[in-house]
C-alpha cells in the first residue's frame, strides 16, 4: 500500500460527521471497534514499513485501567510475528539522541535509524510498536499523531512517502524474514526465476476479507462489500474482485484469497472428466469450479493445466484464446447479436465502434451474395448435404460438400479399442480403457455420539462416483451394550436442495448393525451428509462406518456393455456353476461376490431376510451350524488382466454346515463400458 507517512495510523472507524468511533471505554478496557470499517495501522521498522490491519473488532483489547496516563499500543512480536496489544504510563520519547536517566519500559523512537526502542532497565532493546492512543485519565482516548485531535497520520514527523505491506507466513504459521532479519512483507519484490528475471509482489494476488458465511476450500469468491466475501457468482462475473480461498473458513473469520496462480487439489481430476491442457474452467452458482459454463456466454476464470491443477486468473482470460467451450450458434457469442429477427436479407459488418459484429442492410453498391451457396465458387443449395463437411474441390476453384475418407478412421478389431494416431499416418493400439475404482467414504465419531450437531459428516464430491445398495461397514466399542436403538441417515444434497435420504444405519440396543441403502449416482458439486438421530443411546461410542462407493470410468462409445444373468433364480446344495448356470456378455474386467441378506426361513411375516455382515460373529448364533468364510472377507474379487468373457465356476465361499440357511448371493460384472448384476438365492438342506 502507497502511504504519505511513517509509523501511524492509516484509517479507522468513524461516524457520519467524521468523528472516530474505533476506539471505545467500557469498565476499564479499551476495545477496537471494526464493525463498520476496518482499522489500519503502520509500523516503521528501518527501512521497511509493515501493514496491519483490524479487520474485526477487539473487545478488551487493554485493560482494566483505573487511574492515571496511559499510552496504548500495538506490537509486531519479533519472533512470531503475532500482532500483540501492550500499554506503558511512561510518555514515549522520539528524537535523534538517546535519552539519559530512562526508566524501565521506556519507549524511545530513534529518527536517526527509524527504529523503536524500549529500555529494558540494563538496555536499549529493538521493538516493533504504534500507539493507538494517549488514555487519559484511564477515561479518555486522545490522539498522538502530529495530526491531533485526527488520530491518523504519522506520530514521529515522518511524512514521507513509503510502501507498506502485510507480514508474509509460511505453511508453518511462521514470519518469512529477509536477510538482514526484517519481515518480508507483501510489498517487497521476489524473482521469479525465470529468464527474463520479473520480479511479483506477493501483496499483488493476496488479499484479505471476511467470509459472510462458511467457505470451503477452492471456492471462488467476491466482494460484496468492503472487506467482506460471498461465493462468486456467475451472473455478475467481471463486475467484482474475485479469488479463491485455499483454506476453509467459518462464517465470520478473516481469510486470504488468491487473484491469480497454480491452483492444485488432489479432489480435482480433471483428466477423467475428459478435459485436455489449456481447456477452460468456470464457477457454477455457488463458485465451485467446473469444466463446463454455468450459464451461456459464460467467462471462464482458469485453464487445466495438470490432472490436479488449474492456472487461475479470471481477468486474464476474461480476452484470453483459451480453448473456451464452443458456442452452436452465432448469436451467442459474446460479440455477435442476440438474435435473428427483423435481419431478414441483411449482412454481418463490424460495428462504429469496432469492438463487434452487427446486422446491417446493403443501401448501395453491387448485388453480392448474402448467403453461402450464393457465392459463385460454392455448391448452389444445402439440399441432401446433411451431416456432409466442405472441402476444396479437385480442381482447386471451388469448395464442394463430401463425407469423410472411410480409410480415416479405422475399424475396430475389438469392442472398446483405444486407438491413437501416429506421425506415419498410421494408428496405435493402446491398452482398453480403466476398469471402476473404489470411492469408499470413510467416517469416524470418536466418543460418544454428538447430540446436538445434525450433520456429523460431510463431503462435497469433487466428481461423479455412485453409492453402493450393498457392502456397507458398520461398527461401534462400548463396555456396555447399547440398550435403545440409534440411526444415522445417509443424505445426497445438491447446493441448493436438502436432498434425499437414501439410506439408514441403525444401531440397535444389545444387537449388530443394520445398513440399509439404495443405489445412488452422486454429481459433482453434491454433498453427500451423514446425519446424527440428535439422541443417540449414550453408551454407544467410537462409531466407525464405511459408505461404499465406486466411480465408473467414461463410458466407451458404441461399446456393448457387459450384462450378467443366473440361469435360475434359487439354487439348491449348490457348490460349483456350469455352462448355461451365468450368462455373461460384454468386455468385462473383473466381477465381485457378495452376499446381501440371509434367512433360516423364506416363510413370516413381514419378511425373513436379514441383511448379512461377515464382520459380526453373531452371524453364526442366528442361524444353527453356519459355517461360511469368504476368501477375502465379505467380498471376493476376480480380476482380468484383459477384457474377458470367462464364466466363474467354484463358488469363492464355504457353505459347510450351513443346514437350512438361505443365502440372497449377488454377483456384479464391471466393465470399461459399465456394469451389470443379478441376485440368486442360494439354499443348503
């Protein structure tokens, strides 16, 4: 920030006739009022100026005062960096001359060095301070500046003009210093290693506002008033300062937003939803970053540049050549006009003002062509030229309409190949495309169970992943068993709707845990909730549950996804498959076991079956003489290294014992293309 002063006060909070509220008496304490404005304050340290700015009120800041003089002030610790509040009854001298006879805890203002000092009753010891006032008799805040009674102004005679900046930390929490020891500020200037050796300032893509309701991390964000932030919105893109915020911050809190630079999130993938290098990214209504426009004629406010990361600077790309999302139509670009009616037969010009095109009727001059099959070297009418593209005819005079060159895409040898052009004009192979992956979400409540927050687990979704109706982990530690049931709701909520209970997990009094849920395809940007009953049993602690879920890759076009069917639908004493028992079709690439439910009946009312979890022991006292183990716990996994059609034979769990039980089995098949599944119950007598 460019000052006409030194070590002062830059502004503060005042009322309608210009008379300084920032500064109030209550009790014997001295708070800092920033209600309506901030307060801003610079200190002198040699040859570099520091910034520090109040934006929110301190209550209490110095204090309790009883009686007499007293001079407040602020300090820079100069080991942390902290801004500290501190107060002395000795009036602070500032001069050229070191004072003889000092008192401990005198201050002294060196105008030879531009340095603060306070005695420390055996030294001179260099500090960091800047009044904010003389308190007189402990009632009344009087001003130190050479400006008084105007508390702003330098109080050394320092009317110079200076840059001062913020103090800059590590990820640390600690001050970066310069090397002759003095902080380094948003103000001072750094290389940037590159050729042409520019030099940033740091205070340049920084800034400091309060978050008017809770922000997350990566969200774009604007001003909506002085000093205070909302998320951005697309509707009034480029008519307000906009950043993003890189840490999370609850309503009320002082946060940093970035203006422009690397942008990198682990969450992010933008690889698998299908953008490329220099592709735009833009804000959707709550300022998440997306790949798509919100709203037509959108601005983008970055480009990908890595799996992770974005390049952000909204106003730079705001005339960038960015690879921008093409628009179907001509009247809407952003320079065109909106709309055809009343331009029957009139032809596109640039505008007065050369910033644009314009409809504009021809008053004088030849006849011309107002369309393109008027032109005399294109075809003469559109007719039967659906889906064709223009190429420039054999005889090089003209244009004509074609379809492409059978021998410029090469047929598929095998569903869902992956193809990739060569220098020689020829094609490679590439591996087929990935198989789904895991997207579990984890969550644990340590102690006991909150009773007054709603939602105990959040998670914004980065991407599109899907939320499995089976395999659900549940599990609690409690010296003493629960003795009433608690349920937690699973919910999937976009930004703006409350969404959806797709799912429960009760913990009954004395027994196991029942997951219940339906299949659900979480979208970008959604949240997906855990909620808390606000009354759960008090002995039940330590809660540990896993929502399973899984993202499916992007789909392969013209592909057959894989299917998968039983060829009954209950089996009996059942121990290995064979042909016409599962027919599967499709590239698949692994397929998963799993039982569902289970039940010593398939008679009473309202039903027998029991969702089954292999991680409980008490399975085997519900049923008499089950004996059942999975190869890998729960679930058993076969994976191809290639796309297979291959039919499981042996059954990959022991049923030995298991007299009288009934199994629901599913078994789903993933492929590149998708995935499929079927349910069969399985019966030992």
């Amino acid at each position: 920030m460019r000052l006409s002063f030194r070590q002062g006060i830059v502004q503060h909070q005042r009322d309608t006739l210009d008379t300084p509220t920032f500064l109030s008496v209550n009790g014997g304490f001295v708070s800092v009022e920033a209600t309506n404005e901030p307060t801003v304050i610079t200190f002198a340290h040699g040859n570099k100026d520091y910034l520090y700015t109040e934006h929110q009120s301190q209550f209490g800041a110095w204090g309790p005062f009883t009686s007499g003089d007293h001079w407040l002030f602020w300090q820079l610790n100069m080991v942390t960096g902290v801004r500290e509040f501190g107060s002395t009854n000795l009036e602070p001298i500032v001069g050229a001359n070191t004072p003889t006879h000092p008192g401990t805890g005198q201050m002294w203002f060196n105008t030879m060095s531009n340095i603060m000092y306070e005695y420390n009753g055996s030294s001179w010891v260099e500090v960091v301070r800047v009044f904010a006032c003389k308190l007189q008799s402990s009632v009344t805040p009087v001003s130190v500046s050479i400006n008084s009674p105007d508390f702003r102004g330098t109080q050394v005679g320092l009317e110079v003009p200076s840059k001062a900046g913020d103090l800059v930390f590590d990820d640390q929490g600690k001050p970066v210093k310069t090397s002759d020891r003095k902080f380094f500020t948003t103000e001072d200037e750094i290389f940037t290693g590159a050729a042409t050796g520019s030099k940033l300032k740091v205070g340049n893509i920084l800034i400091p506002g309060i978050a008017q309701q809770a922000l997350h991390r990566h969200q774009v964000v604007e001003f909506v008033n002085f000093n205070e932030l909302l998320p951005a919105s697309p509707f009034t893109y480029m008519s307000k300062i906009y950043g993003i915020i890189e840490e999370d911050a609850p309503a009320g809190d002082v946060v940093n937003f970035v203006t422009e630079g690397i942008v990198h999130d682990e969450l992010w993938d933008w690889v698998s939803l299908g953008a490329e290098v220099n592709d735009p990214v833009f804000i959707d209504d709550t300022g998440e970053i997306q790949i798509v426009p919100y709203i037509g004629g959108q601005l983008p406010v970055g480009i990908v540049v890595g799996t992770h990361e974005i390049l952000f600077s909204p106003r730079t790309f705001a005339n960038s050549s960015a690879n921008i999302t093409s628009f179907d139509i001509f009247t809407d670009l952003l320079d065109t006009p909106n709309g055809y009616t009343g331009a029957n037969n009139q032809v596109v010009r640039v505008n007065s003002l050369e910033n644009g095109l314009e409809f504009a009727t021809i008053t004088s001059g030849g006849g011309g062509a107002n369309t393109f099959p008027e032109l005399t070297d294109t075809p003469a009418t559109y007719a039967g030229a659906n889906d064709l593209f223009v190429k420039v005819n054999a005889g090089a005079t003209g244009l004509e309409f074609t379809t492409l060159p059978a021998s410029s895409i090469p047929p598929s040898t095998q569903e869902c190949q992956y193809l990739v052009a060569n220098d020689a004009g020829g094609w490679n192979e590439q591996p087929p495309l990935e198989a789904p992956k895991s997207y579990d979400i984890d969550c644990f409540i340590e102690g006991e169970s909150p009773s007054t927050i709603t939602r105990v687990m959040q998670l914004a979704a980065p991407r599109e992943f899907i939320i499995s109706d089976y395999g659900h982990q549940a599990s609690y530690y409690s010296v003493t068993s629960p003795t009433t049931d608690t349920t937690y709701n699973i919910r999937v909520a976009s930004s703006t709707q409350a969404g959806a209970i797709i799912g429960t997990i009760t913990f009954p009094g004395g027994g196991r845990p029942i997951i219940e849920c339906t299949e659900h395809t979480v979208k970008p940007g959604n949240r997906v909730y855990l909620e808390s009953p606000n009354s759960p049993d008090p002995d039940l602690k330590d809660v540990s549950i896993t929502i399973r879920g899984y993202e499916m890759p992007v789909t392969c076009a013209g592909a057959t996804p894989p299917t998968v069917n039983f060829g009954m639908s209950s089996y009996t004493n059942k121990t290995s498959f064979t042909a016409g028992d599962i027919v599967m079709t499709g590239p698949i690439m692994f397929v998963e076991w799993a039982i569902t439910e289970y039940s010593d009946s398939l008679t009473g009312s309202p039903t027998p079956w029991e969702p089954y979890d292999s991680g409980y022991s008490v399975f085997g006292s519900l049923i008499s003489g089950v004996n059942m183990t999975f190869a890998d716990g729960l679930f058993e996994l076969d994976h191809y290294s290639d796309v297979k059609k291959t039919i499981p034979s042996d059954l990959p769990f022991n049923m030995g014992g298991s007299t009288g039980a009934y199994f629901r089995v599913k078994l789903t098949v993933y492929g590149p293309t998708g995935k499929d599944s079927d349910e069969v119950i399985m019966n030992w007598t």
